[in-house]
C-alpha cells in the first residue's frame, strides 16, 4: 500500500463477476479487475457493491456484533477466547456454547465437556493480543470459520489442515448471534468469484 492513501475508500461493483461471461460483460469484467487491482495497491481496503447480499442481512450481523463488543463482559469474553493449538483447558456449557447444529442441552453440554483445546484460529482477541510483522492490532476480533468434522486433535505433529477441524465457540450474549450468524453464511456466495477476480487483477 502507497502512502498517498485518499480520504474515502474506493467503491467496487463486483455484479459482472456474479454472471457468466459474454461478450458484453467482458469488458466490465475487466474494469472490475483493474479497479480491485488500484484498490488493493493504493488503499487497500474497498467498499463492494453489487454483491446482491440484503442490506438487512448486513445491518444484523452489524449490530449483533457491536452488541457482542459493547455489552459482553469480560468473564464472557474470555470463555470464548482463541487458546493455542494443544493447549488443554475445559469451556463449560454455562461460559459459551461450542460447535454443533442444535440437539438440545445435553449435546452442548457433552461437547463442551468435552473441547480440550484450542485450533489457533477460532474465538475471541484481545485489544492487541493480534501481532503482524511486530505490530500490534488495536482491534477486538472474534473469528469464526465454517465447522468441520474432526477433532483437531493432530497439534503441531499433525497435518497441518487438521488444527483448523472442529467447532467455532459461540457467545451466548447477544442472544441471536449464533443463529443470525450461520443463516448469514449461507449468503456469502459472491466471497468465491470475488478470490476469482482478485487473482485476476493481478
């Protein structure tokens, strides 16, 4: 990134990436390409528009997350939090509820019983607990990655996609988040043509 940044953040239609290719849409594709090209070198971040997700699927999980942010507390928080690969810590079903689609009570207290560690990736940062290249991030961060069968059990000695097998960690607070969250993520088509393209621009 260039350090002549401008004051307001580029804003990218990426529809002509969403249909198949013809010979009209060739060259907005292109257009698109390069200006995702521009973005990413001189700002590096974008707005993106054209992306047919609804505006109200958008302003919930907004909201949900800025509740979770402002209104969880600590004890919550830290439930949560991203523990290292390996690292052996039992999450109780009262602090937060761990992976799974649903099946009452007791599956969620059996599989919280059962979570004995940490992926590396998934749950909660604190305000600078994020490093990159020796810099910390000032940003509070939960990340959630779409669950896979497994236990994530292989740790530094195992292949290295299993540390990412296994379930996200949900807060119970704002009530709704989980929910709002998985139906949102069926939503999120246009993330793969816009990979495409991003390899395109370049």
């Amino acid at each position: 990134m260039t350090s002549n940044t401008p004051a307001t953040l580029p804003i990218i239609d990426i529809s002509p990436y969403l249909h198949p290719s013809t010979t009209t849409n060739k060259a907005a594709r292109t257009a698109t390409a390069h200006a995702l090209a521009r973005a990413c070198h001189d700002t590096g971040f974008f707005y993106l528009t054209g992306h047919g997700i609804p505006d109200s699927t958008l302003q919930s999980v907004l909201t949900l997350a800025r509740r979770f942010f402002l209104e969880a507390s600590d004890d919550e928080k830290n439930a949560i939090r991203r523990r290292d690969a390996g690292v052996v810590e039992t999450v109780s079903q009262q602090q937060a509820v761990v992976g799974g689609t649903g099946g009452g009570e007791e599956k969620e207290a059996a599989a919280a019983a059962a979570f004995v560690g940490g992926d590396g990736a998934r749950g909660y940062q604190r305000i600078g607990e994020n490093v990159t290249k020796g810099q910390r991030d000032w940003q509070e961060a939960v990340d959630f990655y779409a669950e896979w069968e497994g236990e994530g059990s292989g740790g530094a000695s195992g292949p290295p996609y299993e540390l990412l097998q296994g379930p996200n960690l949900w807060p119970r607070h704002p009530p709704g988040l989980r929910e709002e969250y998985e139906r949102s993520k069926g939503k999120m088509g246009p993330g793969y043509p816009l990979i495409r393209f991003l390899a395109l621009s370049w």
